[in-house]
C-alpha cells in the first residue's frame, strides 16, 4: 500500500514537476485532474477493497456457517458494507465542494494580482 506521500508524489507529476511552461498561477486541469485522482482513490479503491473483503469473508462463511444465522450475518454485513461506501461518497461530495471553493479562491486571487 502507498502512503500519502507517494499519492502526492505521483500526482504531482513526481520529479518531472516544473514551472517553466507556466502561464498562471493555478492550473484549472491539475485541479480537476487531482479532485478526478481523490475520487479514485477515496471512493473507487475503497469501494472495491470493501467489496473484495466482503467477497472473501462471505466465501469463507459459506465453507464453515450454515443456516438463517449465516445468511443473517452476510446480510447485514452487505447492508454496512453498502452504507459505508455511501458514507464515502457523501464525504466525498463535501470535500469536493470545498476543493471548489478553494478553487474558486485561487482563481480569484491569481486574477486579482494580475490586475494590479
């Protein structure tokens, strides 16, 4: 598993990171492209490494538990599952929102101090 560092390191293009091209102070593209990267990270991996655990432990319970109990545990453990993953998706909708905002600030002040 990669740390946080590394996700910041890759993101940011890693040791090719450079100025020389730039044009204004925010890039409209490396936000979106690190907002599209957050989502992938935060929601599509985690979803998928809930589902895949989910899969592992409801084949394990299917080879040792039988009976209504069984069926009761995977249920409801499909049901946390499914609810923490729209959890995510909730939080997710905030921190987007915010990035937008922080976004829109940046904008804001690159603009100004280029009218000044």
């Amino acid at each position: 598993m990669s740390t946080f560092r590394d996700f910041v390191h890759e993101i940011s293009g890693g040791d090719k990171m450079d100025i020389s091209e730039m044009t204004v102070g925010v890039s409209a593209s490396g936000m979106g492209e690190y907002r599209g990267t957050l989502q992938m990270e935060l929601l599509t991996k985690t979803a998928d490494d809930l589902n895949t655990a989910y899969d592992t432990i409801k084949t394990s319970v299917d080879m040792a538990w039988q009976g209504a109990s069984a069926e009761k545990f995977k249920n409801d453990l499909r049901n946390m599952i499914d609810a923490i993953i729209e959890d995510l998706g909730h939080e997710y909708q905030d921190l987007d929102s915010r990035l937008k905002e922080l976004e829109q600030f940046y904008y804001d002040q690159d603009r100004m101090l280029a009218e000044e």
